[in-house]
C-alpha cells in the first residue's frame, strides 16, 4: 500500500451523472463537498487530535484506471479549515507500477 501527497492545485477528473466526466482541480473539488462526506476520524498519538476525512474515486491523467484520493481537513467545514491535506493511496504490485 502507498500514500502519496497530491498538490491542492492538482486537476482530477470526476465522474458525474450520467457519466459525464470533468476536470476540477482537488482543492475545488475538496470545496464542494457536502460536510456528509468528512468523515471524522480520531488520531492517538501523544497530542490527540481528530481530523475530517473524505475518500473519492477518480481520474487522474497519469494513471490508467481509477484511484482514490483522501482529503484531510482540521476542522468538519471547508471554509473553515486551516490546515487541508490531498493523499493519492493505493496498492502496488510487487515489481509493477499503478
């Protein structure tokens, strides 16, 4: 398994209705979402913390089938979060490249 850091300025491209596909840029489309999809998750360490987290499978240009991003947010509301994270997590194969 793999966890990759994705730029907030990365354009994805999303499956809507109907199978109309668009291209939005992660930071865009981290904005609208519905609060719904955050879901909270609570980190142990030695400062507790608990953060939002969305998963969505997309489209990104460089890969052939789908992947899924995590966006990780300090608070449950786009507009208010200071601190906003975009992960593209996977597998690997041994010996091949997704």
């Amino acid at each position: 398994m793999y966890l990759g850091g994705l730029a907030k300025n990365r354009k994805v491209i999303i499956t809507k209705e109907g199978d109309i596909k668009e291209e939005i840029r992660s930071d865009k489309l981290a904005k609208s979402l519905p609060r719904k999809a955050f879901t909270p998750i609570q980190i142990v360490s030695q400062k507790p913390k608990t953060v939002w987290v969305a998963t969505i499978e997309l489209e990104l240009s460089r890969f052939k089938e789908k992947k899924t991003i995590a966006i990780v947010m300090n608070t449950p509301v786009f507009n208010d979060a200071t601190d906003i994270d975009y992960f593209i997590v996977g597998y690997r194969l041994r010996g091949k490249r997704q």
